[in-house]
C-alpha cells in the first residue's frame, strides 16, 4: 500500500510545478493554504454524512470513496506545507504499541 502513497505523492511533488489551470493540485496550491484547508473541512464533512448514512444503509462504498477523498487533500495539505506522508506514518509507527490514553496525556505535557 504504501507504493501508492509513494506514487502520490510523487504526482502531488510535480503538479505543485504544473499550471493551475493544467491541474486541480496545482490549482489548490495556488490558491493557497486557506483553499486545501477549506477542501479538507468539506471532505470531512462528507466522510461523516457518508459514515451515518453507511450505518443505515448497511454498504460502506461512499465512506470509502470520501475517506479516499479526504486522505488525497490531506496528502496535498502535506505537501504545501513541505512534508510528505512517511512523517505521518512514523508518527503512527511511534505510537504503535502504545496506549491511546498515555499517548494522549503526553501531548499535553
């Protein structure tokens, strides 16, 4: 799985260069933080109507698909702001084995 992040995120590198006008990544990125922060509120959205509205109609796809769209801006969000989603993953691999609550009060410390 991670080779299609890997292959994302190359993508989400090189349309950073691209044209807005040539490419819906590049075109967020021109418009600036603000705009990938708005798309990730509006996704987030969706994935919550999708999520209660999968729980009714017993079938997951949508929630699915609005994860995915969710996961991609948050890739591009990264990518604004110079990461990439192996700190994501780290950050995840540190806190493997770990329990939620102690994890939680040390972020407070």
């Amino acid at each position: 799985m991670t080779d299609v992040l890997i292959a994302l995120q190359l993508v989400l590198e090189e349309r950073k260069q691209a044209a807005p006008e040539s490419s819906y990544v590049a075109s967020l990125h021109a418009q600036g933080l603000n705009k990938i922060l708005e798309k990730i509120g509006e996704e987030t959205t969706e994935v919550i109507l999708a999520a209660k509205d999968a729980q009714d109609q017993a079938t997951t796809k949508a929630v699915i698909a609005e994860t995915a769209d969710l996961w991609f801006h948050c890739m591009v969000m990264l990518s604004h702001l110079g990461e990439d989603h192996t700190a994501v993953l780290q950050e995840l691999e540190r806190r493997f084995d770990l329990s939620g609550i102690v994890e939680k009060a040390n972020r407070s410390q």
